[in-house]
C-alpha cells in the first residue's frame, strides 16, 4: 500500500490485515520483519495542503505502526521511490501554486506529522527506508523536497526510534573502496548531506542509521558464472561490514516463497522459483565469516581505464589486537603504500610506514570494531578482519 491512500485502511483487510499479522508465527523472523509502505501517489488527489486529507492518512500510519508493533515486525520498510506516477519529492508535480519555499515547509510539517503517527503507537519503532537520501539526485526537481521530509521526521523523532538510510546505491558499487567511502559520506563527513538542518545534526548522529541493499539482478543470474558468485558473497560480506545493523537483499524477480502470479502484489513480477544455491550460500559464508570475525578473503577491483571489475586477493592484511593496535599488510604484486584504520567504520588515520599503527589518542572510552584497509602501488587493496577492541580513555591503552 502507499502512505498517500487517503481512504480509511482498516475497513479493507486486503490494505492491512491486521488478524494475520498478529496471529502468524514467524519463528526466526520475528523481530527482523518490516511492513512494506510505498510512496507512489494518486495523481490528482496527492496533496500537501490538505489538513482532512492528512488526518485520514495520519490515522492509516497509526493502525499501521500498531500493526507492526503487535505483529513482531521491527518496524516499516518506507520505500521513497514513487515508480511511475508524480513525484511526492518534486515541486512541480506538489506544488499546486504555492511557491518552492512554502512547499517546502509544508512537506516538513507533513514529515512531522507522520513520524509522530508512527511512534505514537510504536515509539521504539525503525523506518527502514531505500533512500532516506539521494545525494546523486539531489540537482533534479523529482528528488528535491524528500530532503525537507526527512528534516521533518528529524524535528520530532523520539531517543528510541530509528531511521536506517539503506542505501540502495549500493547496487551498482564495483570497488571496495567505494563500500568504506560511502559510509564516510554519509555517517562521518556527511558530505552527502548538505541538506541537513543544522538542528537536526544531533539526531542523524544519535538516531540514524545507515544500512544496505545488494541487488540480485543486477550481479547474478539463474545460472552465474564464478565472477557472479565471487562479487555476490564480496558485497554482502561488505554490506554487513559497512552497515549499522540492517543488510537486505531486493530482487524484481527471484520468487523465494513461491507464491502464484495472481497472489503477487500490484506491478510484482516474480518469474524466477529455480534459484541457483549460490544465492544462498554466498549469503550465509558472508554472514559466517562476518560474524566469526573472518575477513573476506579478498577484495573487488575496478579498473577505471576500461571499467572492468574483478576478484583481487595480491594485497592481504591482518589487523593485530596489541597496545597499541598495529597492521600486518603485504601485497604479492607491488609495495604496500599505506594502512587505513577504522573504527566503526569511521577512518582513524592512515600510516604510511612500517609498523602500522592506530592512532588512538583521541578517540573515546569505548568498545570499537576495528578494521584495517591497506593498498599497494597498483592502486590494488585488501580488507582485513573487524577485530573489537576497547579503549580506555585514562590510560589510553586497549584491552
């Protein structure tokens, strides 16, 4: 359903079905499931200004926030993408006369109203979005006002909810590097979000997560060569490793649960029941790895003179728990240049000699996961194992 449907849901158990939501054991789901809440609009109702318009569609968003609480889900998937009908991001589609200022603060108070709608009933709740920002696309009018949304919900979000950018430019990422980069951009640097009120810096830091998406169609097939299942298992190794917490999986076709093309929501066009192994198992050895605190294994090279990308093991480095923390890196086809420290995903420092270490002495009391990032001569490079780590401030010294 889309969150712009300004009818009354409840009297429609196709729009929520909230006794088989409530009543439905979902064993090892529970906990780890999202309701899906679309964004595409209703191309001459969709309104901004329209208080009873709004009331109608503030009361779905508490029954559906309730539903998700009292079915176990860990909150809503807010897909922001509207497909093939106007834009609720653009001006020009929303503005209905009213100048881009005023759109603008008009879509903030209606951004506000939702979140509170949603955490009324569910105020530990996580709206789990596929873009909750589209830096690429921030020149274009389709995309230019969502930034005026999410800095509404900021205004009003409570200490437990959570908001989770899942980033789904992550499909088309073809080097490691870009995976570490764009967590940076993000979450540290923010150099991606030149939008965010000021007021609300402290919030995305406290209450925003950042998350990914892996796209199977775009990587794999029916029947995928060892390229496909070596860049699959890469990328969602890294997808756990450069996440918050929340890593998922779309695909436009693969049908994992069989269900009947008459049975598929709207605009689904789930062909594809025969699903190689290697979806799977590529998804569980990341997952093994990750959580055994095993590195990958090797990272993904792009070739920026023809684009080309390929499996690269030459650069290995392993990161050592000692005080202070120290790189082991070596590569078998150049010299290794320099280390990269994280922690937390956030870059530490980069050392350009022999024995690398961590610079600590600024960082705070605490427990970190650290990961080194090295590169060779070739521009090659390879990711070590995440290591946790603690820090204690007084004596500066890890345990």
């Amino acid at each position: 359903m889309s969150l712009f449907l300004p009818w009354n849901w409840s009297e429609y158990s196709d729009h929520l079905d909230i006794p088989n939501l409530t009543t439905t054991n979902w064993n090892k789901y529970s906990g780890n499931n999202f309701l899906l809440l679309h964004t595409w609009t209703l191309n001459n109702w969709t309104d901004y200004w329209d208080d009873n318009y709004w009331s109608q569609i503030e009361i779905n968003m508490v029954n559906l926030a309730k539903a998700a609480r009292d079915s176990g889900c860990a909150g809503i998937l807010l897909d922001t993408e509207w497909y093939s009908t106007k834009s609720p991001w653009s001006h020009d589609d929303m503005g209905l006369g009213h100048t881009l200022s005023e759109t603008q603060a008009k879509i903030r108070q209606r951004g506000a109203q939702i979140m509170n709608a949603w955490q009324r009933e569910y105020p530990d709740i996580t709206i789990l979005t596929t873009y909750l920002v589209k830096p690429i696309d921030w020149g274009s009018n389709e995309w230019n006002l969502l930034p005026y949304w999410v800095n509404g919900m900021l205004d009003v979000i409570g200490p437990d909810a959570r908001l989770v950018h899942s980033d789904e430019d992550a499909y088309n990422y073809c080097d490691t590097t870009t995976w570490f980069n764009r967590y940076d951009e993000l979450k540290v640097s923010k150099s991606g979000l030149t939008y965010l009120d000021l007021s609300n810096e402290k919030k995305w830091n406290d209450n925003v997560e950042i998350g990914k998406t892996l796209y199977w169609d775009k990587i794999m097939t029916i029947n995928p060569n060892q390229t496909m299942k070596d860049q699959w298992e890469h990328n969602a190794y890294m997808g756990l490793l450069t996440s918050d917490q929340w890593t998922f999986v779309y695909s436009d076709t693969l049908n994992w649960w069989n269900v009947p093309i008459e049975e598929q929501p709207t605009g689904c066009n789930l062909t594809i029941s025969k699903i190689d192994p290697s979806t799977s198992e590529g998804l569980l050895r990341a997952k093994e790895k990750f959580f055994a605190n095993q590195p990958n294994g090797w990272d993904w090279c792009c070739n920026n003179s023809d684009n080309s990308t390929s499996k690269d093991t030459s650069v290995f480095v392993i990161i050592n728990n000692t005080n202070p923390v120290t790189a082991i890196a070596s590569s078998s086809k150049g010299i290794v240049t320099h280390v990269d420290f994280f922690l937390n995903m956030v870059l530490i420092n980069r050392d350009n000699h022999f024995p690398y270490v961590l610079n600590s002495s600024f960082v705070p009391q605490g427990t970190y996961t650290a990961i080194a990032h090295a590169f060779d001569s070739n521009g090659k490079h390879g990711t070590s194992q995440p290591v946790k780590i603690t820090i204690q401030e007084k004596e500066n010294e890890f345990t």
